[in-house]
C-alpha cells in the first residue's frame, strides 16, 4: 500500500500532465476532469467536445495516457469515466 505522500505526489504529478495538455483539448473546444488515483490507475472524464469525439479513444491512449506516464511512470493505465 502506497504512502499517503507517495498518493499525493503521484496526484500532483498526474494533474501537472493534464494541465500540460489542457491548452490542446480546449483548442478542440474540450477539456479533462481528474476523477481518481488508484491502484497505478488514473480515471478521468474527457468534457465538451471531447467527450463525444469519435477521436476520444486516440486522444485518451495518445495524448493523454503517454503525458501521464512521462510525469508518472507508476501509472499503469488511464481510463475515461463516462
């Protein structure tokens, strides 16, 4: 079981990702929500145009998982949270 500072860590350096990618989502007219941090998962919810976009998945494992895992390398996986 994780610490709870090595938790918060790893949360604040999964929201420095996202913060690093929101400036391409908004372009699109979307934006991300960090839902959770658990178990090397991260769970989030893709917003406006994002979430209806047949290009969500791309964005989600592309974009989104590989930013996650530069800033955490612990995390294993990112899922949306429809």
């Amino acid at each position: 079981m994780e610490t709870k500072i090595a938790h918060e860590d790893t949360v604040t350096r999964v929201m420095e990702a996202l913060e690093s990618i929101r400036p391409f989502l908004n372009k699109d007219g979307g934006d991300i929500e960090l839902i959770d941090v658990k178990d090397n998962s991260v769970y989030v919810k893709l917003l406006g145009n994002c979430s209806g976009c047949s290009l969500n998945f791309s964005t989600l494992k592309l974009g989104v998982e590989t930013t996650i895992k530069q800033h955490a390398p612990e995390i294993e996986k990112v899922i949306n949270v429809e």
